[in-house]
C-alpha cells in the first residue's frame, strides 16, 4: 500500500509521540496497542493494525523488551506498506522481535545523550538560569521523539515495494515458528495479568467476559459498555457492602460474602 504525504506526516507524528510517552508515561502512546491503532487509523488499516498492537500489547506483558516503542511503530508501518491486511500480522510480529532488540540499542544511545544533558541542566541551575533548564528538558524530550520517529521516516522512506517483497520472501517455518513462539509469550501475559486480578470478587466477571467474548453479535463498543456497566455494579454494592447496614462482612464486598456462602 502506497501512504499519501498527509499519512506520511501523521504517521510519523503519531512516532514521535511515541516515542515521547516512552518516557513520559502520561498519554501511553507508545503502549503497542495504543500506537499501532493510531498508525491503523491515520493509513485507514485500522483492523490489522488493531491486531497487531493488541498481540503486541500482551507479549509486553510477557516479555518487556518486545513493548519498545521502536517494535510496535515499525512494525505496524511495515504491515501497512506490505498491504497484506490481516494475513500480514504473523510476518508483521517476527518482524517486531528483531526490531526490539534494535529498540533497546537506540533507547541506550538517547539516555546516554540524556545524561549529558542532564549535566547541562545542573549547570544552567548553579546559575539560575530557568530558561536554559527548560530548553534542556525540551531538547532532551525531542531527542526520545526522534528516537522513534527516525527510524519510522527511513521505513517510509524504503517504500511499499521493497517491504512487500522482504514480507514475500520470508520463509514459512519463520513467520510459523515466531508466530507460535509469540503466541506462548502472550499466554504468559495473560496469566499475569489474571494473577494480578484474580480475586474471588472478580472471578465472577472474568466468567461474564469469557462466555460475552464467544457471542460474535457484540460489538468491541458492545462489550465495553458492559464492562463499564459491569464495573458500576461493583462499586456501588462495594459502597453499599462497607455500610455497616447488617451482616459479618468479612471484606467490605457484598459479592465475597456472596461467594463465600456458596
């Protein structure tokens, strides 16, 4: 797929704040689910980019390393250019392991410039000059854009062809076997993430999620609304639990004291 110069632009706008939030952390846009949606949203692949950040998003769990910033942008641009759609996220993913470890290289050259500026920053404070501390720190949060958005122009730069054909000639044992070994690592992300929720409170709604997932006439807005929904109930019986309005609550939670009794 061929990106006109206004996608170009977003795109590589949609990196640079990436790469930002990697350090930052207030907006989470270089979450990969986060930024490979938005790069899905700004090329119209919205679907396959989805895909490919929510994939990337619980192998992060699982292994931290293929959550850099660098992984999840290249890789979503890659699937765009390579217009496979769908079909191109197994390729897309193997991809994304490499271009993780390029990542964590380019992630150590900018924090060792950073510390450098950070002695610059002490000296400008020695003066007092504030202005000169805050054109460092702004100097120094561009640097980390840049970081991201580099490597996301030399990709655009590489063109839709030559991606089509690097994605073409990689063999199936490849994209086959880094596409299960990703699949393990994103049961691993599952599993944390279970075993930080896993209370007897929530047990009941990870039941409700399961069976509302295998109903294919729910929407992705569907479902969240019920989870919204869902989280409401809770907090208002937990209020309504911790009232002391009668009962041996052991929890606060009506819901526990509900499961406890059966």
């Amino acid at each position: 797929m061929n990106l006109n110069i206004i996608q170009m632009i977003l795109v590589v706008f949609v990196a640079f704040l990436a790469g930002m939030e990697g350090v930052m952390d207030e907006f989470e846009f270089h979450q990969p689910v986060v930024a490979c949606t938005l790069i899905g949203l700004v090329t119209g692949n919205l679907v396959p980019c989805l895909i490919l950040g929510g994939t990337l998003q619980m192998i992060a769990l699982g292994w931290a390393n293929i959550g850099a910033a660098v992984a999840a942008v290249a890789s979503a641009i890659i699937l765009v250019l390579g217009g496979q759609g769908k079909a191109g996220v197994s390729s897309a993913i193997a991809i994304a392991v490499p271009l993780a470890v390029a990542g964590l290289l380019l992630a150590i050259i900018t924090r060792t410039i950073a510390t450098a500026i950070i002695h610059f920053m002490d000296a400008a404070a020695e003066e007092g000059n504030l202005g000169k501390i805050e054109m460092w720190h702004v100097i120094a949060i561009i640097l980390q854009g840049l970081r991201i958005a580099i490597p996301a122009v030399l990709i655009l730069a590489i063109g839709a062809g030559p991606i089509r054909s690097l994605l073409q000639a990689m063999p199936t044992w490849l994209t086959d076997g880094l596409a299960i070994g990703g699949g393990m690592v994103v049961a691993v992300g599952y599993a944390m993430v279970i075993n930080m929720m896993a209370t007897r409170e929530v047990w009941p709604f990870f039941a409700i999620g399961f069976v509302l997932a295998t109903v294919s006439q729910i929407t992705l807005i569907g479902l969240g609304a019920i989870g919204v929904c869902l989280a409401l109930i809770y907090l208002t019986l937990s209020k309504q639990g911790g009232s002391g309005n009668g009962g041996g609550s052991n929890t606060g939670d009506p819901l526990g004291d509900i499961i406890d009794r059966y």
